[in-house]
C-alpha cells in the first residue's frame, strides 16, 4: 500500500504520530497486563463502559465484565499453568477520536515443558480518544477455526472506525 503525499501540517502529522504510539503501547501493554493479570493496568486500557466479545467465551460488558473474564476459572488456570498473550503488529487506522487496529491474536499455553498456541484468533480494536487519552472501547475476537466470521473480520483491516459499528 502506497502512502499519499500528505496535505496536512507537520503539526498535525506529528500529532497523528503521537495518537499511533498511543494506541500501539496500550494494544502492546494488554498481554503483559492480562498475564499478570493486572486489572489496574487492564482498566487503564478499557473504558468504564468498553465491550469485550471473546470467541468461544461470550461478552463482557464494563470494568466489572473485564474483572468476571480476568478472574474466571479459565484465565487464572492459564496463568497458574504458564501461559502467554502474543500479537501480531496492528494494522491501525486513525480518524479524528476514533480508531481501529486489526490483527492476529495468538494464546499459549505450557504443556509438558512446551509451549503451543492453543488460541489463534483475528481480532479488531476500537478506540476512543478519552479525556484520559485513548482507551478501549470494544474488542472483538473471533477464533480462526473454521470460523467465517474470522475470516470477514480480518478482511476488514483497511476500513476506518466509521464502519466499527457495523
């Protein structure tokens, strides 16, 4: 993909800059976050209201969803097993306050001294800039397992937040 010549200032270029670093630290931030199982940081990254659609788990509305999903039998059996949450680099698109990334999400987990992926997922961010600065307002993950809704959702990489509601 070809980048356009830009029209706009270096201001603004820069800031533009500064909202990708933003939005990349808080995706990279989540895996560290979720295993350690670090709800101070995880609700850092989430807005109060964000939601949370796991593949295969359901959909966790608000901080206390997020605390139900950390804290639940099979996220703390991952982490007491060893396990870790490893992503691929977001394709990030930036309109104004809002954003979208898109990418693979892998889950591993320890078993007899090895370490498979044992969730290999597409999954779509939405951000929001907050008075906090950007946060999570909804992700989707949808398990790559003979699962179309995977395949339409990561064939959505270049489409802007205007179409995140669809």
């Amino acid at each position: 993909m070809a980048r356009p010549k830009s029209n706009r200032s270096l201001e603004e270029r820069l800031d533009h800059i500064e909202d990708y670093i933003e939005i990349m630290q808080l995706i990279s931030a989540y895996g560290p976050a979720a295993d350690a199982t670090n709800f101070e940081l995880i609700k850092e990254i989430w807005t109060e209201d964000c939601t949370y659609e796991v593949s295969g788990f359901g959909v966790y509305s608000g901080h206390e969803g997020l605390r139900q999903a950390f804290y639940g039998e099979f996220h703390q059996g991952l982490m007491a097993s060893g396990s870790g949450h490893l992503s691929t680099m977001p394709h990030l698109v930036i309109d104004g306050d809002r954003a979208v990334a898109t990418h693979h999400a892998t889950t591993y987990q320890q078993i007899g001294g090895q370490f498979p992926v044992i969730r290999l997922s597409a999954s779509r961010w939405e951000f929001a800039r907050t008075t906090q600065g950007w946060r999570v307002v909804k992700r989707t993950n949808e398990l790559l397992k003979e699962n179309p809704k995977a395949r339409d959702l990561l064939a959505r990489v270049t489409e802007g937040p205007e179409k995140a509601a669809e």
